[in-house]
C-alpha cells in the first residue's frame, strides 16, 4: 500500500512541477520580454521628448535670425547700428548662441568696398564682441555651405552640416535665414550655436537620464560625449573602432525617425532634432535597464516555488485522506469479518464504486468550473464587443471595420495554423486594435483635408494610448501588446517602436494586413471612393515584403478568394 502510494504520489508531484516548471519559464519569459519592450517604448518616447526641447531651443535661437532677416529686408537705408543693437539684444538673452552677422552679396551695399560682413559673437568670459567688417577677400562666406544652401534652398531656415572650425577650436551648427528685400535675397543672416554651449547642455541631459547622451550627423559624426570620450565632430561613428558604435550606426541608416537598438552592452535609442539634420542619441547600460526586469522574475520565481512546496503538501494530504485511508479501511473491514480471506469481492467492489462516484463528482465539478469558464469568456467577448463599439462611434468612418478586421484575421490565422489557445487573443487584439482612438479628437478622426504634422503626431499617439488602456487587464495582457504593435511593418519602418520581422509577434502581422485591407476598401474622411477588392489586393501584393509579411499576405488572398467564390 506504501508503495502504491509513493509511486501516485511520486508521478502525480513530477508532472505537476513539469507542467509548473514549463509554465513558470514561459511567464517568466514573457513577462521579461513585455517588460523590456514596454521600457523600450518609454526610452524612445524620452529620446523624443529631449529631441523636440533641444530643437525648440534651436528654433528659438533660428527665430531671432529670422526677426533680424525680416528687419533688414524691410529696411531701404540699411542702417547697421540698428542691426547691432538688435544681435546684441538677443545674443545676449540666448544661452546657446554663440554670435550672429548679416552677409551680402558683393557690391549690393557698396560698389566700391565690395564687402558686407558684420559678426558680433559672446568671448569665452561671455562679454560680446563685434569682429570687422569681413570682405569676401578675408573670408570666404560666399562658399560656405550656410550661404549657398540659403540661396539654393525653398526653405526660410537653413541648417548647416555641424563643421569644426580650427581657428576658433570649436564646432559650428549655423542656421542660416534668406535677407528678402523689393522681392530678391540680398543675403544671408547666420547665428551660431557652437560646441561650448552644446556640450553643456548634453551633459546636463546625460546627467538627468543616467545615460551617455550625444549628437549624430547623417553621416556620423559625433558631437558630444560617448562612452566618456568627448568628440567635436571631427570623429565618424564608423571609424571609431567600437563595434557596439558601429553597429548603432548600421542600425540609424535604417530608421528615418525615432527609434532604439539593443546592442551588447547598451540599448541606443534616438530621435530627429526636427529638420536641422541631427539626431540626438542616448545610451543606456544594459544592466541598468535589466536588472529591475531580472530582480521582478527572480521574485516570480520565488513565488513559485513557494506554491510548489504548497502544492506539493495540499496533494500529500488529499492522497492520504481520499486515496490511502479508503483502501486501508476496506482491508482491515474484510479482515475483521473473515480472517482467512484476503479481501471481500463483494465489499471492494462496493468501495471502489463509491470510489468511482468520488471521481465522477469531481469531474462533474471540473465540467461545471470548464462551463464557468466559458461563460466568463462570453462576458468578457461582450465587454470587448461594447468597447469596439464606443471607437466606431468615435470614428463616424469606421463603421464596421473592427468586426471586419476581425472576421479577416481569424480565418486567416486558421489557414496559418495558429493555435486555437491565441484565437482568442487574436480576436480580443483585433476588436480593440484602434481602441486608442478613443483619446484622439473626433475632429481631426474625422478631418476630410489633409492633417498637419502636429495632427499626424496626435494620431500616431493611439497604439500607445491603446496600450496604456488595455496593459493591466489580466486577459488582455497580449492582446495590448499587439496594439501596441499594430502599425509597425514588417521591414521596421513603422510606429511607435521601429521594430520588423520576427521581433513582430504572427498576430500582430495578420491584424496589419486584415486592417489594411479594410481600410483601403471603405470610405474614410480622406478618400470618399474606396479602393476596389483588386486594387486593394495588387497593393498587398506590391508591399508584400516591406510592409506587410508576405507568408500572411498569401494566406489572406487564399481566403478572400475563397470568400468571393
């Protein structure tokens, strides 16, 4: 009886912790996967938010070269004096700027002198100085980049690729601004930011983020600090011998925008500092960021063994009541009734029927938990249900299109042969995709012309908002991540995290698809004459491989054909 006992008691406890052990390694993954994708997101949106303050500052510092371009173009005596008052005003209040100067063509202002160049700039005890009258003889401006670029350029305002300048031993980032006067350009006004109010700044930011923060030129030249080497732009990313550096700047060639890598020992995250051509790069040490991720799984692991050993106590004590103590009771009754046989047939058999009725009622209460179980998840389809609908009353355009989404990516996951455990995910993910929108303005949801930059942003703002929504309700954990996720592409030039491929979870790749198509075939406030099933297929096809994963793409063909048959 002992050992019959050992042996239930030794297998039941064995594949327990097997089923405990595969289910406490897959949370534990995913709950560190979740959490570093979400710290992710918060890293970029940082990277984001500290781009858009430093090109506020530059666009501040760009505002008084524009004020001062419109005061000479509207001034027909040109009077200088006036000019220097106003840079001396505004170098002076700008924490930034290093000077600014005025430049015309040859022989505009004066036929005999041949010359235009007044330049006011802060020393290094900050006291401002006025240089002379440059001549293009003394110096060139006729052939920096900044001055030609402004004649060139459509654009009011002109940055200039960063360049080091050896006689002042710094590093120039010159806006320059079109002098417009009767209806032509006349000239040039330039204000400087230089590498001594920069690096400051950079530090400062270094500081308050705990991270290596420095700035990258498209073609990858450092302004800044990184790794605890100070660089002035006279260093390339490619050429500075550090693997990690070279492979963020291979990773930078692929991003158009905002975006972050993981690399060895660092995750980079960046952004664009508006259109000056700069993107401002932060690093962060992997350890930093996860050991709060690694100290959170090792308290879930704690956690699990703890309900092992209770566990493990609970099916010793039901083993003994309901399994050893019945057997033992039927042995010793037939015994004390006839002490020559060794158990009584009949009476076992009576026993082991009781025994059957136990387990029956056990099943009878697994069927009615499975049943609770079921209705549970009609409650909580019908919440989904409620929720879909309160976007579509947002979105007077979108009537349907989440249900539609859905129908698509279901059958088209069956054809992919996604389990049957993610349906419900799938379908939970694609009901509430643009649940996020429900923070977006119905003006601009529903604005027939063209958004603005600004109103684009607010727009892109709703897989975040979406996830913020949905990321602690127990069930919907995946769900919000593919969300999050949901206008990402597959080639990594998406929103809001820039990541492709297999880094996509397969869920999110069909709701890409599904909602693409959907969307191209109905009525929205931009385009009132939808796109045809053809159309819209051969545009699927076309952005199979860029945009869209093309294992999905084929499986969502396969089923709207067989939908139209």
């Amino acid at each position: 009886m002992k050992t019959t006992k050992n042996l239930i008691f030794i297998s039941v406890v064995t594949m327990a912790f097997i089923i405990f052990c595969i289910q406490a390694v897959y949370n534990i993954y995913t709950q560190q996967k979740e959490s570093f994708l979400l710290k992710e997101t918060l890293l970029i949106n940082s990277a984001v938010k500290e781009a858009k303050t430093f090109d506020y500052l530059i666009g501040e510092v760009s505002q008084s070269a524009r004020v001062l371009a419109l005061l000479i173009g509207n001034d027909e005596k040109l009077q200088p004096i006036i000019y220097d008052e106003f840079i001396r005003d505004n170098i002076s209040k700008e924490t930034i700027a290093f000077g600014m100067g005025y430049w015309f063509e040859p022989y505009y202002v004066d036929k005999d002198i041949k010359y235009y160049g007044p330049y006011i700039y802060k020393d290094y005890d900050d006291q401002l100085v006025r240089t002379i009258e440059y001549s293009n003889e003394m110096y060139d401006y006729l052939n920096q980049d900044w001055y030609r670029n402004s004649f060139q350029s459509d654009k009011l305002v002109v940055y200039s690729t960063p360049f080091y300048d050896e006689y002042l031993d710094t590093v120039f980032l010159t806006a320059a601004v079109k002098i417009i006067n009767n209806g032509q350009q006349v000239g040039v006004v330039s204000i400087d930011i230089t590498s001594r109010e920069v690096d400051e700044y950079l530090r400062k930011m270094s500081e308050k983020n705990n991270a290596t923060t420095f700035i990258l030129t498209e073609d990858g030249y450092f302004w800044g600090e990184g790794g605890g080497v100070e660089f002035d732009f006279q260093d390339n990313i490619m050429e500075s011998g550090n693997d990690e550096y070279i492979k963020l700047a291979t990773a930078l060639k692929k991003s158009d925008n905002a975006g972050a890598v993981r690399l060895d020992r660092h995750i980079f995250v960046w952004s664009n500092i508006g259109d000056t051509g700069l993107r401002l790069t932060m690093g962060y040490p992997i350890a930093n960021i996860m050991y709060p991720i690694y100290k959170r799984s090792f308290l879930y692991f704690i956690y699990f063994l703890f309900a092992m050993i209770i566990f493990i106590f609970l099916l010793n004590v039901i083993l003994v009541r309901r399994i050893e103590r019945p057997l033992v009771n039927i042995i010793n009754q037939n015994l004390s009734e006839d002490p020559n046989a060794t158990i009584n047939i009949k009476l076992f058999r009576n026993k082991i029927s009781d025994f059957d009725s136990m387990i029956q009622l056990i099943q009878g209460l697994l069927s009615e938990r499975q049943q609770h179980i079921y209705e549970l998840q009609k409650g909580y389809i019908v919440t989904v249900r409620s929720l879909s609908s309160a976007i579509e009353a947002k979105d007077k355009y979108t009537k349907g299109h989440c249900e539609n989404v859905t129908k698509f990516s279901i059958e088209t996951a069956k054809i992919l042969g996604v389990p049957n455990e993610d349906l419900n995910v799938l379908e939970y993910a694609a009901l509430l995709h643009d649940v996020g929108k429900i923070g977006v303005p119905s003006s601009i949801l529903n604005k027939p012309s063209m958004l603005t930059d600004k109103e684009f942003d607010i727009i892109r703002s709703h897989p975040m908002i979406g996830y913020e929504i949905l990321k602690d309700i127990d069930f919907l954990k995946r769900s919000a991540l593919i969300v999050l996720q949901h206008h990402e592409r597959f080639d990594g030039k998406g929103y809001p995290r820039g990541i492709e491929k297999d880094e996509l979870d397969l869920l999110t790749r069909i709701i890409t698809v599904t909602d693409a198509y959907d969307a191209m075939t109905s009525a929205r406030p931009y385009r009132t004459n939808p796109l045809s099933h053809e159309e819209a297929i051969k545009i699927l096809t076309e952005c199979s491989g860029t945009q869209f994963d093309p294992q999905v793409v084929d499986a969502f063909i396969r089923v709207m054909n067989k939908n139209i048959r």
